[in-house]
C-alpha cells in the first residue's frame, strides 16, 4: 500500500506517515462525514427554535 508523509517545512523532518486511502475507503468517510454533520445540524436547528 502506498503512504503519503507530511512534512514541517521548517525542519524538514517527517511529522506522520498515512496510508493512502482506496477511493471506496475515501467515499464512506465522507459520506460518514455528511451523516454526522447533518445529525447535528438537525440538533443544532432544534435548540434555536
């Protein structure tokens, strides 16, 4: 699998290492992502009435 590394440009030393994401593994995130933000928008609208 492959790996991206993020890199501080300061010093240039490697701050972490992920792994790619397939684009299957990417999509359920977000879509992960979307559920929960609508969840608490829906509960956030309620306590403003």
């Amino acid at each position: 699998m492959s790996t991206i590394t993020t890199i501080n440009p300061a010093t240039e030393k490697a701050i972490q290492t992920y792994d790619v994401m397939t684009e299957k593994e990417a999509t359920e995130r977000l879509e992960a992502c979307h559920a929960a933000f609508g969840r608490c928008y829906a509960w956030n609208a309620r306590l403003r009435r």
